[in-house]
DNA sequence: CGTTCTCTTGACTCATCTCAAATCTGGTGG
DNA sequence: CCACCAGATTTGAGATGAGTCAAGAGAACG
C-alpha cells in the first residue's frame, strides 16, 4: 500500500529547493530567505492521509514541496465536493485563521516545507514580500475557483472530463516542458472518485465518459491511469471553453 | 425602467464614506487615505450596464460603494454562469492584470469609488496596509467561492434555492438587523434570470422550486419579489448544510 | 389598454444518478 | 509461481431530477 516514504530533508537549503520561484518565498530575497529557512522543516504525509481536518485546529501551514493535495468539503449526509487541488508550490492553510473551512487530503505522497504558525505570521506581517506573494497567489486561486465553478454549474459530463484532462494536461505539460511531437502523454494523478469529486459527477459517470472520450478518439488509455492525446485541439474543443482556451489553470 | 441616478458625490470625504471601514482602505491610517482621496472620483452604473467586459481592457478599478454587481463567465454557446457577487465595500479589478476574466453587470445602480489604476498600483505596492486588507479580502471571496462550489457541485435545485434564500436572508438581517419575532421578511434583489444563472440551474427550474417550497409551507410568498419565512430553522434544513449553519456568506 | 417583460405551469425528453454485477488490478500468503 | 482477495474500474438496466419547448398569467409601462 506504501512506498519507502521519502526521506525529509530536513537540511535543504531554500536555495535548492524546487519551488523557491514559485511558492510564497518567490519574491523573497536573500536576508528574508534566511529568516523562512530557520523557521521551516520538512514533513511527510502518506497517500490518503489527512493532513488537516475541516473545523479542527490547524496545526499545518506552509508550502507543498512535492505530491498532490485535495481540498474538500463534505454534506452531513456525506456528500463531497472538492474545491482546491494544491500542487507543489501552492500554499496549505490560511495565516490568521484557527480552524480549517476544509479538509486536506494528500492526494499523493505528499512533502510539506512547513512554517512555526505564530512565527510565520509576525514575519509576514512585516515583510512585503511575503504578503506581496500570498496576494498574487490567492488571487490566482480565486480565478481558479471561478473557472472551477463555470465547470460545476455549466458544464455537461463530457464536458467536465475533457476539461479536467486538458488542466491536468496544461499542469503536465508546464511541468515537464515535453515537446508536442504525436500528442501529449500523461499521468492521471487522480483516482476516479477524486476526478468524482472534483468535478461533482457520481464516479460512474466519470468512467462513462472517459470511455466514450476513448471511443470517440479524443483519447487513448494506456491503462486506466495513463492517458495519450492524439489532438489535443480536439481535446480542448471537447471541453466547451473558447478554442484558445483562456487561462483554466 | 429607470430612476435618476444618484448625483456623484465627487467631494466625500473618506472619513464620511460608508463603506470607510470595510473595504480596501479599512486598514489606512489618515495620511494613506489622503492619498487614496487624491486619486479617487464616483462613477454610477445603472442597472443593467456592464461595468467591465470579459476579455476586454479594464478600465475600472475600486470599490462597489453602493448596488449589487454581479461577475459572470459565459460560454460560446451561451450559457451563463454567475462567478461572484459584488456588494458594498467588495473591489473590482484586480490591480496589475491588464484585462478581466468576466463581466461584470450592474444588477442594481451601482456607484464606484474608482481609482487611477497605474496610480494606485503603485500606491499598493508602497503601503502594506493596502495590500494587507486586498489580501484578506481576497482570502474571505476564496472561502465564499468554495462554498459556492459545494452548491454548484452538490446540491439539488431545492437546496440550491433554499440556500441563496438562506444567504439572502443572512445578509438582509446583519443590514438591518430585524428582530427576528415571527420569522423573517425579505426582498429578493435579484430577477429569477439571475437566481438561475447564480445557482446552475433554468429559469424554469427557480421558479418551479420556488414553488414548491411555498407549497411546503417553508416560504410564503408576498409578491414575486418579496419573501416571508416563517420558520427560520426549517428553511436552514432544506439548506441542506449542517443545521447550525457554519459561513455561508 | 395594448405591449412587453417577468414569472409560472404543463408535458415531454434526456442526461445523469442509482443499484447491481462483471472485470481488472495489485498485493498477499502459501 | 499461483490462487485468492480487496479495492478500483467498467458496464448495464432502469429510475429520476432537471432541462427543453410551449403556452398562459401577472405586472410594469407608456
């Protein structure tokens, strides 16, 4: 069920970590880097595990590092909807605030940079940067979620499947800068039921549609996980959007 | 199909505005404000007009005063998705983005206290107070956009309905603050058009649920406009959310 | 008092859900 | 290496909630 879990790296210096451009240090220089760094560490979290439970006490805040992880909110009679997908980079919990709106799921195995709550939030409250770079990515996070809700309140099934596969695509794609020579080739990160979740369908519907997808052409399913897109113009005008797409993620 | 326009009180004075301590400014201290009064004029909408238009250079940046507005995205083919709704003290815009990504409607009239944008850039990016309190706005329309999400995504047409009732009725009661003795009494401020395109649903669908619950005696109906409802508890049931309710608005 | 717009209601269709079963997969223990 | 098991995925058949199309009832306006 679990892989050797990576080992925490608990003396990577800012300077070589992987998301130093992208993450809430991006705009921090030097001196200020040195202030994060004696504050951070690193920590692990399994597939599956919760990293924080909706209306408990947040005891997580920092930096997804590496792996993938869902935010979700559940009905009392348990139906679920997830509402964030926070890639390395993006930010867990909200500084300021006690307890959690949401639950945190790792996806993945997930490794967080985590901070010193108390200490975290006096730096950003006195360093421009830090809060300079939380505006941008919140306000990234909200066009997301917006996009996101077009999907929910709009879109037909089909419609949500090619447009969650074009995001993972676009995610893929930036990541590993692969060429487009035959296509794209990628990983679904996601298990049925998180795709479910994600884009408020039962996880029958989604295999439904990933299979009419297959049928029509639009994709090739290597195995269930692995996905290959012959055209991915084809692909985009599935999703519904305007053809150049826009900004989706 | 029109009233006169409020007269553009192009000479308030911060410290006299309404919304002085809710929106953008909350967090300035007088000598900030005297900039932000320099760089600042009203401008009305009325109900109806597009303040901004997605795809389009904005041109409008600053804070609803008065009215409701609403953001949407649209497909190609149409269909309509309201995104966020803007009330007094909320901001439009988003400073350092050169075009929108939806429309943004005057449901209402609207009156904007707008400002300068390559001014009042720069003014945020030299006052962190500026920038603290766009911060935690943006952080409160985050929440509120996940919220939505779960809506979108999860309920029936019936919660969805009993829900917008249910934030409509929250709001009505923190404005006025109406003792609450034989239930609650509100005006719906928006058309059946806008409920639909609010919640993901039809017209027809609204209007056929609004029925319904005035059938079930949870809603009684004054005039198409106005609501009744006799029993706060058992709207907040069909709601469909956890009966105390947590923030949905 | 028509005209027009908003809202309601009815009849029918269809996309998605529900319930159920079959298939596939990776992991386990013998 | 193989049989078996639990979870993930696919597929089928039927039910149903919401959409579509169409018409009628109110309400606002000139």
């Amino acid at each position: 069920m679990k892989h050797a879990p990576l080992i925490a790296q608990n003396h990577m210096r800012c300077a070589d970590c992987p998301i130093r451009h992208k993450a809430v240090c991006a705009y921090c220089e030097p001196p200020e880097l040195a202030k994060l760094d004696a504050m951070k560490s690193y920590r692990t979290f399994q597939a599956g595990e919760t990293i924080v439970w909706a209306g408990e006490e947040v005891d997580v805040l920092g930096s997804v590092v590496s792996g993938v992880a869902t935010l979700s909110r559940t009905l009392p009679d348990g139906r679920r909807q997830m509402v964030g997908l926070l890639l390395p980079s993006d930010f867990v919990g909200r500084p300021g605030r006690r307890t959690a709106p949401y639950d945190v799921v790792a996806a993945n195995e997930v490794m967080i940079c985590q901070f010193i709550k108390p200490k975290f939030e006096t730096l950003v409250s006195k360093t421009p940067a830090l809060e300079r770079r939380l505006l941008d990515m919140t306000l990234d996070e909200l066009d997301a979620a917006r996009e996101w809700m077009l999907l929910l309140g709009r879109k037909t099934a089909r419609e949500k499947i090619a447009s969650l596969l074009v995001i993972i695509a676009r995610r893929d794609a930036a990541l590993n800068s692969t060429t487009v020579g035959d296509g794209l080739r990628f990983a679904l990160p996601l298990t049925r039921e998180a795709m479910s979740d994600y884009l408020g369908l039962t996880i029958e519907t989604v295999s439904r549609q990933i299979s009419a997808l297959k049928k029509s052409g639009i994709i090739v399913l290597e195995d269930s996980r692995h996905v290959h897109v012959p055209d991915y113009g084809a692909l985009l005008d599935e999703a519904g959007d305007d053809s150049d797409g826009g900004f989706i993620s």
